[in-house]
C-alpha cells in the first residue's frame, strides 16, 4: 500500500492568493510522486467560504479519518512552531495508533538555516532601492516561536540588507515598534510586501488596503511614499525547495 502525503494548510478565500497554496503542493507532489497526495485546510472560515462557493476541502479531523489504517506522511504548510502548528501536532498525536503509521513534517521555519534560505530568496526577489525600505508584514503569534521575525530582521542586516525591516499584524514587533527604525533611518519611501504563505487577507487589507488603518495608510500619513507588492511567500521558488527538504526529511526519518 502505498504511502499518502497530507498537505496540511491554513487557507485562504482570496483565490489570486491561493496560488501560493497551489504552487506548494505542486512542489510536493512533484518531489514525491510516488505518493498519493490529499488536501486539508486548518481555518473552519475559510472551508466554509469555499464550501459557499461550491468548493470542498477537508478539515485536518476529517482527513486524518478517511486515513486511518494507511502510512501518512503529514506537512504542513504553516509558517512556524505556532499555535497552529501546535493544533496539527495534537490531532495527529491524538490518532496515532489509527494509523499504520503516520508523521508530521516540520514548518517553513524550523531553524537558523531556513532562516537564511528565507532570507536570500527574498532579497534575491527583492533587490534593493536606494533610499527605500522593504517592509515585510508577518501574521504574528503570542506563541515563543513568534521571535522568528525580528530573528529573521537580524539576518537580512547580517547579510547586508539593513533596508530589510520585519512587523506583524498580531504579535511582536508591531508596526508602531518598527515605524521608529524607519524614522532613525531617515526612511522616506517603502515597498511592502507580505511575509506569509499566501497573499490574502491581511495583505490585501491589513497591508495594501485603503482604511486609515492599514499599513500603507499609515505608512504615507507619515510622509512615507508606498508601493505594495501583492505576492505570497509559496510562489517563490526558494520557498517551495524548502517544503520539499522538509518533506524529504520527514521521509528519510520514516523510510
């Protein structure tokens, strides 16, 4: 019987965004076609969204059961060691002896090395422009993990691009403790773009939207010109060779 790969992702209703998604779990498949290959989408929003829109997709829960009984190989797309991450873990622990047998991959995140990998595929993406700042919007976690982003901060400067500056939507550092770096450095112009899988939601409002409270509203309420780039981490080729090592491991480690 052969083993099955569970790509196991958030989400997301914003369908230019899901091609990040899509970009991902074409890489897996690809790196692993011997393996059969099901979906799961973690947020109980969106699936009911695109069940709306006359689209299924399975929760983690009802996966793991059409499973059971099979070898499964479970990764996810999450960002890192978070409170999501955490809910997978627990799911896939809880139905252990379900299974033939059954593992969980690691995050996009998982160490100082991703970290770096991240790091050049973005500022390879991203060259930089003189007397402008490249601003990445992370989602955030109150979880320990969440000092991945000014973590990630400090290596583009180790590397050389001190233009590099990251904030979150919900954790730490925020928007209002970054804008003070931007002002010291005599910032006056911006490029956003998101730090996340996808571009969705947050991107398209919390980042890019015109409400006074949005990063690019703010941003040039400040006096700071905004240019905003709409593009999911998961379209980069970098990213998507990262997933495919952790699949790799996580395969090695079970063989």
């Amino acid at each position: 019987m052969p083993k099955t790969l569970l790509c196991v992702s958030f989400g997301t209703s914003v369908p230019a965004a899901r091609e990040s998604i899509s970009a991902v779990e074409t890489a897996l498949q690809q790196s692993a076609p011997d393996l059969a290959f099901v979906r799961a989408f973690t947020s109980p929003t969106i699936r009911r969204i695109l069940q709306s829109r006359g689209e299924r997709v399975q929760s983690l829960p009802e996966a793991l059961e059409a499973l059971a009984g099979k070898e499964v190989l479970v990764q996810p797309t999450h960002f890192l060691y978070g409170q999501e991450y955490d809910c997978i873990r627990r799911e896939v622990e809880s139905r252990q002896d379900r299974f033939s047998s059954i593992a969980l991959g690691k995050p996009l995140l998982a160490g100082v090395e991703d970290l770096r990998v991240l790091a050049a595929a973005i500022a390879e993406a991203c060259p930089p422009v003189s007397g402008e700042a490249l601003l990445l919007m992370g989602h955030g976690t109150e979880h320990f993990s969440g000092v991945v982003y000014p973590a990630l901060q400090t290596v583009f400067h180790m590397m050389g691009r001190t233009d590099v500056y990251v904030a979150t939507v919900e954790g730490w550092p925020t928007l209002d403790q970054v804008l003070p770096q931007l002002e010291r450095a005599g910032i006056r112009a911006a490029h956003l773009m998101p730090l996340m899988l996808v571009a969705g939601d947050h991107a398209c409002n919390d980042m890019a939207g015109d409400d006074p409270d949005s990063w690019k509203s703010r941003l040039s309420a400040a006096g700071v010109s905004v240019r905003c780039t709409l593009r999911g981490l998961g379209t980069l080729p970098a990213v998507q060779t990262l997933y495919t090592a952790h699949l790799r491991e996580l395969r090695e480690q079970n063989s």
